[in-house]
C-alpha cells in the first residue's frame, strides 16, 4: 500500500514539472516582440541608401556652333552595334584626357556616329551613348565633367558614304571636339548716388 502511494506522489510531482515548463515556453513566446530597425542586419540597411553615380552627371552647355576637331585630338572607334571601348580607344583616350587637362580654357563636345544600319532613332540613340561612354572615361581620367558636353548624330554626318565594311567601320565613331570658354560677363557697376544740390551763395546786406 505505502508503494501504491508513492506512486502516486510521483507520479503528482511529474505532471506539476510538466506544467511548469509548459508554462514557462508559452510565456517566453509571449515575450517575443517584431523585429526593430536596429535588429535589421547591415546589408538590408546598406541596400536602402540611395544610389549615387560613379561619375559626375551635370554636362556642359552645348549653346552655339563653333566648336572644332583638332588633330592632337584623336577619334575613337567602336564595334558594330556597341558602345563598349576597346583597348585602343582607351590609350587614345588617355592621351586625349591629357591635352584637355593641360587646356581648362576649353568648352568640350563630344559626338556620338553610327554607320548607315538601322532605324534613324536606334542609331539616335546609339550615337548618343557612344558619346556618355567617352564623357564618363574623360571624367574618370580627371577631365572637369562640367566642361564635357555630347549630342548625337546617329547616321548622318558620315566620313564615308559607301556600303562596305572598311567604310561602316569609320562612321562608327566618337569625336572630341573644342571651343574656347566664353568670357564670364563683367559684373554691373554700381549706380552712382545722386550727388545733393549745392546751395547757392547768398549776397550779404
């Protein structure tokens, strides 16, 4: 019989044991909270930033006509339907960065070509990519971004009219070409005060 109650007891302080763990999990679950803004791991936080160009974006005014290719400049090439710069171009280039920045005087403009291949707003905007390739490696070799400006010319204005491979290769171009600054406007003069009346002399008596 003092076994049977023994038991018993035992089995009692089990079920109060299993009770008691229960209660504590269902509790620590309640503790659980959502997630703040400083638990978010650094890369999530990294990925919310804005994004900031590489480069400096703000170009040049292309206002007025008189801009001219110089020699010492030289013209970049590219493959069929691509922007990219080959090894050759990216020599020619440096070379090219380095007469701009000896000269700070000058006004730049970059034109984008393409060959006479596709539709005129396909080339349109080939030209013009072609053109922002060069402008951004000019400013990553140094070049002020706010003396480059481009425009594109698709397929007009070609250096060679024929439907050959050797000629399509020359209208696949870039050109750099220079002006000098316009002189920065003089600042207005001050007006001049009005001088006061100067009294007249008086006759004595």
């Amino acid at each position: 019989m003092a076994m049977k109650n023994g038991g018993a007891a035992g089995l009692a302080a089990v079920l109060v044991c299993a009770l008691a763990l229960s209660s504590c999990v269902s509790g620590s679950k309640k503790l659980k909270r959502e997630p703040s803004a400083e638990d978010k791991p650094a890369a999530a936080a990294e990925s919310e930033k804005p994004y900031v160009p590489g480069v400096e974006v703000t170009e040049a005014s292309l206002r007025g006509s008189d801009f001219t290719v110089v020699p010492e400049l030289e013209t970049i090439r590219f493959d069929y339907d691509s922007s990219a710069l080959g090894d050759a171009s990216l020599a020619a280039l440096k070379m090219n960065a380095e007469y701009l920045k000896a000269r700070n005087e000058l006004d730049v403009r970059i034109a984008g070509y393409c060959d006479e291949r596709g539709t005129v707003e396909y080339n349109l905007a080939l030209g013009q990519k072609r053109a922002k390739t060069v402008r951004e490696y000019y400013i990553r070799l140094g070049v002020p971004g706010a003396s480059l400006s481009t425009i594109s010319y698709g397929k007009e204005s070609p250096t060679c009219s024929e439907s050959t491979e050797d000629c399509w290769t020359q209208n696949r171009r870039a050109e750099t070409a220079v002006r000098l600054q316009a002189p920065a406007p003089e600042p207005a003069a001050a007006p001049v005060p009005a001088s006061a009346p100067v009294p007249e002399a008086g006759g004595g008596q």
